[in-house]
C-alpha cells in the first residue's frame, strides 16, 4: 500500500479526532523514524515526550519481550512480582514515598484530584462535597470530562458539557493569583512547570518555589502534572528540581514506559495517599506486570544512559542554535532542556506550514496552538543530530 492508501484508509474508518502531519511510520530507531516509503526522519516531537528514551530503546524492548513471555497482567486482585520493585525503583528514584499505578496521563489526573478531594474531607476537614482545587489558565492535564471542564481552550471544552463543579481557575506563572484565590475549602493547586500544550509557556524565576510556600502555609496540597516536563525532558528528572522543590503529589506518565506502554503514576511525598482505602480506587491494568518491567527498564536507561543530562547539554545547544538563525519572522525561542518553543510573529501566519515544510526536509514537529513549534526529540539526540535538525531549520524558514 502507498501512503495515500493508508491515509484513506483512516480517514474512512476512523474518528477525525486528530489531524496528523500526512506522514504514515512504520518503522523507529533512536531519534529517528521512517515512513511506509522508506525516507527516513529526525522525530522532534517524540510523542509528545513519551519516546524520552528513543523510539524502540533495546533494552526496553528485551524487557517488554522478557515480562511477556512471563506474565502480562493478574489484575492487582493478585499481587504480582513486578509491583513491588517498580513502587520501590520509582520511590527511591524521585524521593517519593507511595506510588499509585495508572495508564495513561488523564487517569492519574482524575487519580490525584479522588485523592486530594478525600484528603481535604478527611485530613482538613472541608465540609462534604465543597472541597475546591485550583488550575490555571491554559492548562493541559488531558482529556477526560472533569480534565477538560477546567480547561480554558474552548476546542477542548466546548459541547462536551455539563461539567464537574470544584474548580477554579487562575492566571497560569501568578503567584499572587494563587494567594488570593486559596478560599477555606481549598484542597489543592494543580499546575504544570511548563505549560506545553500552551505553547511552551514558561513561568517567571521562583513561581514554584512560591507556590510550594503558599500552599504550606494555607495548608493546600501541591500537585505537579509533570507527565510532560518530567523524566528528563527539562534537563533534570522532574522540572521541580529547577526551582528547588518536591511537590507533594507529582504526576508522571508518557515516558515512564519510553512509549512502549501507557503507564502512568501519582508520587506521593506526604500523607496525602494515605486516605485512600481497599476498594476507593483502581483500575484493571494499572500497576500489571507487564507496565511495571517496561517502566523499570525505561527508568533505568534514563538514568544509566546519561540521557538526563544529556537532555540539558542538548537543549542549551539546540536552544542557542535555534537563536542564532536570528530570523526576523521569528518573535521567541525559549525552553528549558529539550522542551524548546519556537514562536512566530503572528502576521507569520502560523507555525503549521512550516512544520509542512520541514516534514518535506525530513524533521518532524508539530505547531502547538497557532504560532508556536515544539521541538522537543528524544533525549539521546547528538550534537551531530542536533546540527542536522538546525540546518534543515534555517532552510525552511529562509524558504518563506
Ligand atoms: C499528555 C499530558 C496529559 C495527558 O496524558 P494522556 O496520557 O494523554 O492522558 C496530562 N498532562 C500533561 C501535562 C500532558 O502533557
């Protein structure tokens, strides 16, 4: 079949919920991947952060193969062997204390907003059902129907209502926002460290810092949805450690598996986790065996392999690349280790033709709202790779 013939294959049989660069993979390797045709790309979008470690890393993979032919999935009706080294591994890992399995990244969101609601009844003592968490504007956390209530993009919202009540919404990088807004049956503030949906948005110097004071002092829980700026993304494990903080629930998902699985987790610093009792919370495939050999290995090569620290070489590289091609049509590069935003003059007329022209040049990225590229490749990206992409960078931007 022609990439054409696939293409129309979709399109007929599936759901348009997504509108994907015309580009049909069918093979990975490292930072590269290539297409039904054989040409051969650099991946600067990494599933969105879930390919950290490289597409189809061999030890993940020699992991994934091994535990498959073991034991796939018990149910945590059983216990399994996996478990309790992966809780341990993780734990050790991100100084955390418990750890709560999921899938995908939406489902430890609506994990960590059970919990930390049970925690306010239960610990602070807000009246029944009046428990509220704070979000901010432009957020991410996923797409389920209390995730995307609190969303302020009308495309993630809009048709999809009623919504759940118990949150409130402020202005993202605000510190006094948060202040302001903590009310007595305040139970949490979710944020993410960068906000990447948005468009690589970084906060101002000290805003976690600040949160985590003002959230002791209220007596709110933090929570951090690291599932993208984490493991390793940003040049360090998670992008709490750039201001010098641990959260009190952090959420990771996406590379925990280096996209060979969905695997999520909640982290737990403080008693929060505790309130959860047997039968409250739990999912059929959350903490498998299979989920928990695939996330051990990928923590492992993260870590063994340098890829972290890689990450924040790389990106202060690429980063210092991207701003010396100085085009006039470009308005900001920022990021922070391998989460780079490339944003355009509005006028430019947005960022989508030129991710078009660049997947003609053989690098695939991706506009996140309308002006704005993510490069963001996988972690093992070499300086050589690295030259390569800012190359066919500058060609396609001086081509228009
Ligand atoms: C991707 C993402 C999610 C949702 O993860 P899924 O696995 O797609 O459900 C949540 N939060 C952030 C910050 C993300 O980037």
């Amino acid at each position: 079949m022609n990439e054409q013939e696939y293409i129309e294959l979709e399109q007929r049989y599936g759901a348009h919920n997504y509108k994907p660069l015309d580009v049909v993979l069918a093979r990975g390797q490292g930072v590269w991947v290539w297409d039904v045709a054989g040409k051969k790309y650099l991946d600067c979008l990494s599933a969105y952060s879930a390919v950290n470690q490289g597409h189809c890393h061999p030890k993940i993979m020699d992991a994934m193969i091994a535990q498959a032919r073991q034991l796939t999935l018990t149910s945590r009706a059983f216990r399994n062997d996996q478990l309790g080294h992966f809780y341990q591994e993780l734990c050790e890992l991100t100084h955390s204390h418990k750890v709560l399995p999921m899938n995908s990244g939406a489902e430890a969101v609506e994990t960590v907003i059970k919990t930390v609601r049970k925690w306010g009844y239960k610990v602070k003592g807000v009246a029944e059902d009046q428990a509220e968490i704070i979000v901010c504007e432009n957020n991410f956390h996923g797409r389920t129907i209390t995730i995307v209530g609190f969303s302020t993009d009308a495309g993630s919202r809009d048709g999809f209502g009623p919504f759940t009540p118990g949150f409130k919404i402020i202005p993202f990088g605000d510190a006094d926002a948060l202040e302001r807004a903590i009310g007595p049956n305040t139970v949490g503030f979710m944020v993410e460290p960068i906000q990447g949906e948005a468009g690589v948005i970084i906060p101002p110097d000290g805003y976690l810092r600040r949160a985590k004071e003002i959230c002791e002092k209220h007596n709110v829980v933090l929570i951090l949805d690291e599932i993208q700026t984490g493991l390793g993304r940003t040049g360090k494990l998670l992008a709490e450690a750039h201001d010098g903080i641990e959260a009190d629930l952090t959420l990771i998902g996406k590379a925990l598996s280096g996209g060979f699985y969905p695997v999520s987790a909640v982290l737990s610093n403080t008693e929060v986790m505790g309130v959860l009792q047997p039968g409250e919370h739990g999912s059929t495939f959350g903490g498998n065996p299979l989920a928990c050999a695939v996330a051990r290995a990928a923590l492992k090569v993260l870590v063994e392999e340098g890829m972290i620290e890689n990450a924040a070489a790389m990106g202060a590289y690429f980063q210092a690349g991207l701003k010396s091609l100085g085009d006039s049509k470009v308005r900001e590069i920022r990021g922070r280790g391998l989460m780079i935003g490339l944003e355009f003059h509005p006028e430019v007329g947005g960022a989508r033709q030129y991710c078009e022209k660049l997947r003609e040049k053989g690098l695939l990225c991706k506009e996140t709202h309308d002006h704005v590229i993510r490069f963001a490749p996988p972690l093992v990206i070499t300086r050589d790779e690295v030259d390569w992409a800012l190359e066919r960078i500058a060609a396609a931007l001086a081509d228009g």
